[in-house]
C-alpha cells in the first residue's frame, strides 16, 4: 500500500524505477510553461463540463494527455503552492496555513533547473504563507503581487494603485490581471536573447474569489441553467452519516446558509466564476499561439493544473480545505506535440507533489534531490510502465483559526476507497467506497464488512503523516481573532450527535473502543 510505496522512495531512490533518458530531451532540451490556476476544480473545463466554452484548455486535453486522477495533498492556497514547489507534504515543507511562511532556506524545483542550464521565470500569484511580492530564489525574472492581488487595478488609501513587483521595482497593474499576466509572460518570451531552454511558471489570481471576470466575459453563460448539487438540500438523507461539522458548516462563512456572512446565491457565485475562468483560456489560446509563431510549439511542454478545487454547494459547503473530491482534485493537463502522445488520458494518482520531479525529469535531470517526496509522472505520460507507482495518496490539512469551521482532517485515498479522519474534534470518521459512490454520501466507517479495511487504511494513514524527523505533529499559528465564528440566526440548526452513538448504561457496545491494537498492525 502507499507507505510501502512510499517506504522505497525515500531518499536517494526516489526515481529509480522511473529514470529514463528520453531522445527528445537529448536532442533539443524541453521548454516547459507551466500555468497554475487558483481554486479550479476538475472538472471546471468544457470537455468535462458541456455547459462551459474552454476551446484551449480543451485543445491541451484533446490533443496532449489528460491526467484524470490529479490531486492535492492539501487544498489550500500556500500549502498546497508550497508542496508543488518543494515536492513535500506539508508536514515536512512547514507552510501549513495561508499565514506562516516557508522555513528559511526552503529550496524550490526551479533552483536546479537552473543548475540544470535553464533560464527560469515567475509571473503571477505567489501567496506562500506570509510572503510578500519580493523576488524568491530560483527565478531569474521575476513579476508578484502581495496576497491575493486584485482582478482590476485598486487604488490604495494613499493614493497609489496596486503594484507588482518585476525584479524588485514595483511598477502599478493597469489592467485586468489575467490579461495582463499573459502580456508580461509574453513580453518575456519576446525578449529573450538567451539560448538556454527556459522554464516558465505562470500562477494566475484566478479563478480565486471575489469572482471577476473580464469585461468581455461580463454576460457570458447569461442563459446557461446552474445546477444545483444533490447533496446540497438541508434533508436527513444528505446528512446521513455525514459528520456534525459538516452540517454546521452550512450554516457559516464557508456554508450555503451563510456564505461570507451574506446574502449571496452561490448559484449565481459559480455562473461568475465560469465567467472569470474564461480569461484563462484565453491566456493558454494566447500562448499557444506564441508557440506557435515562433516555432517552439514542439520543443515546449505546456502544463496546467489548479492549486485546489472549490465546492459549490455540495454536502451544503463552499470553498475548499476538506478532503471531499470537489476540494483536493483538481484539472491536471500536458501538451507537447510529437513528445506526448495525443489524446491519452491516465488514470494514476497523481498530485502536487509530482510537479517538481516531473519537470526536472522533462529537463533531463536523472538525479532527483532527495528533499522530493513525489516522483515523475513523464513515463506515465508517455505511456511507458513504471513499476510501483503509488496505489494510494494522503491527504492532511490543519486547522486555522479564522475558519474555525473545518477541522484539522486526514486521508487516505486510493481508487476504490477514502478514509477520512479528524483531529481534536469529536465527531465520525468517514470511509466512501468511490466507484460506487463517487459523490461521497454513504458512509461506511460502522460496516462490519470494511472494519478489516478501515484497521489497515488508519494504520496507513498514521504512517503516510509522519515527518521527516519521525514525528506526527499538529502545528498551528498564533490566534489574534475569534474567527469567522457567526451564524445565521435564522437558518439552519446544529447539527445533533448520530443516533447510533446514542446509548443507555449496561449497553454491551460502551467498552468496545478499549482495544488493544491489532497485532498485524504494530509497527
């Protein structure tokens, strides 16, 4: 299982069963654009989504390899940015919440890309923990904002505009920002006089909240029917199962009753959202024909993937942070004429984690930096074998103060099943079987047929969230506010205990939890 798997990629082998020397890569060193998307979920692209116009993002999937197992291993801005950068969980790179910053001397991938012979490059959203706009290692041009930046120039109490920061010169934003991203990256390109292979990472604001698109977007999908998930009724067949935080989240900052502490129809919250989606493919048209143009469309490898998903309604909940499929997977998309093959799709498990091995991989570099926990998808891409890959995925977020709705939450995921647990809160662990219920509303964790399952998959877990050190630890940051505490009034109650755990004194099961661990399990 996955910490057996894991177990052989520790340091100093961790690509042994996937090094490969690709004729490609020998002849002409790869280019690789890599573009990364905010809070895009899987399946928020027109092949998959009929409802949506995304003729480029389409064009990558048709005609490049579509990855349809792609996920996170935390669904949350910095730590999720931070484990693409560093190839680590989260539990090792240290950026745990959207506040506390990477460890000083954090290396990320594109460094030895430069060791590689590469000309690197930043645009974009760089929001790792408490990381302002200023130039990070491993990039030779640089183009940030502070936070979360803004969809349109913003002028500031004192007057100024918003600013980005290009090499260490702040200069204001004077337009839409995905349109202007791509005019920066473009210029580049344009610019370019070296002959190095170059790696370019463009990591778009959107399609992150408050939802803007571009004003030519501004009344696209206007006659498009939304549709409002199943599981996102307020009725007992939903909750069944469901864990109390769950429930009470609807009715909070990140819940369908309350969102943002308003009014909003979240219905109408997504229609904005395809719409500002459609500057970003726009952007991937627009570098695709630059390829084009200039005669790098086969020597240019062009990814794209999104840092996390985003709920709209399901099981009552926005936002992302839980383990549930519409929060940790996400699109994953390569490109490459004549490199990868046209229209293959992979059903692996691939994450995050894999970004940073795979492009060195693509650039050659057969000798991967021990720090890396994931390893190269490239083989699987190009439809070779690679033996061991992984079966199953882990899965961990902590919680944070100001959403104090969404529990600390680990799990396990692999093709068939997921196990989800919760930290420090008292409340039901989750097991779904997901080829039969694939959106995740029938609870298995009391079945007596999967205990066996459930015993083996916790024990996995444990292992999977261990450290570097060999610590299972749960980190947090100071706590300055409340947090986003209130409830609507008038909405929706909390949630009740489950009726199964409800008991009377003498009931034989009170003292079954007083086990000893199964001894196949012991360390």
């Amino acid at each position: 299982m996955f910490i057996q798997w894991f177990q052989r990629l520790l340091p100093g082998l961790l690509l042994c069963v996937v090094s490969h020397t690709y004729a490609a890569s020998e002849n002409t060193p790869m280019n690789v654009i890599y573009i990364l998307t905010d809070d895009q979920r899987y399946d928020e692209m027109g092949f998959m989504n009929k409802r949506l116009n995304t003729p480029n993002m389409d064009k990558l999937a048709n005609e490049g390899v579509h990855f349809r197992n792609a996920f996170v291993t935390t669904a949350l801005c910095s730590p999720s940015r931070a484990s693409i950068l560093t190839g680590q969980y989260m539990h090792n790179h240290g950026v745990v919440d959207n506040n506390n910053p990477a460890r000083e001397g954090t290396v990320y991938f594109p460094s030895y890309l430069q060791k590689a012979g590469y000309e690197t490059s930043f645009f974009g959203k760089w929001h790792m923990g408490g990381h302002g706009d200023e130039p990070q290692p491993g990039f030779d041009h640089w183009l940030s904002f502070a936070g979360q930046g803004h969809y349109y120039p913003v002028k500031r109490s004192n007057g100024e505009v918003n600013q980005f920061n290009i090499n260490g010169t702040h200069v204001p934003q004077k337009g839409y920002i995905t349109d202007e991203l791509t005019d920066y990256a473009l210029g580049w390109l344009d610019s370019r006089e070296s002959s190095k292979p170059f790696f370019m990472y463009l990591s778009h604001k959107a399609v992150h909240a408050d939802f803007k698109p571009a004003p030519r977007h501004k009344d696209q999908y206007a006659d498009v029917d939304i549709e409002v998930p199943a599981s996102q009724a307020n009725t007992e067949e939903n909750y069944h199962g469901k864990p109390m935080w769950v429930k009470n989240q609807r009715n909070s900052w990140h819940g369908v009753d309350f969102p943002y502490h308003s009014e909003l129809d979240v219905q109408e919250y997504k229609r904005q959202y395809h719409r500002t989606l459609s500057a970003v493919d726009d952007s991937i048209g627009r570098i695709l024909t630059w390829l084009e143009d200039n005669g790098m469309a086969d020597n240019t490898v062009v990814m794209l993937m999104g840092d996390n998903g985003f709920m709209f309604g399901e099981h009552g909940l926005i936002d992302k942070r839980n383990a549930y499929e519409e929060s940790m997977r996400v699109p994953l998309l390569a490109y490459a004429p004549g490199y990868l093959p046209k229209g293959k799709k992979v059903d692996n498990i691939v994450a995050n984690l894999d970004i940073a091995p795979t492009v060195l991989d693509i650039a050659g570099v057969t000798t991967m930096p021990e720090q890396f926990e994931g390893a190269s998808f490239l083989p699987l891409a190009q439809g070779k074998s690679v033996e061991d890959w992984r079966e199953e995925l882990v899965y961990e977020y902590y919680w944070e103060f100001n959403y104090p709705h969404t529990p600390t939450t680990f799990a396990l995921r692999s093709d068939k099943y997921k196990l989800i647990q919760y930290h420090g809160v008292w409340d039901t662990e989750e097991l779904y079987d997901l080829e039969n219920d694939p959106k995740e509303m029938n609870n298995l964790i009391e079945s007596p047929e999967h205990q066996e399952l459930i015993a083996q998959m916790r024990h996995e877990l444990f292992l999977g969230i261990t450290n570097s050190n060999g610590e299972n630890v749960i980190p947090y940051t100071e706590k300055y506010t409340p947090g986003a505490v209130y409830r609507e009034k008038d909405r929706s109650e909390a949630a009740d205990f489950p009726e199964r755990w409800k008991r009377k004194e003498g009931d034989k099961v009170l003292r079954d939890f007083l086990k000893p661990k199964p001894k196949h399990l012991v360390n």
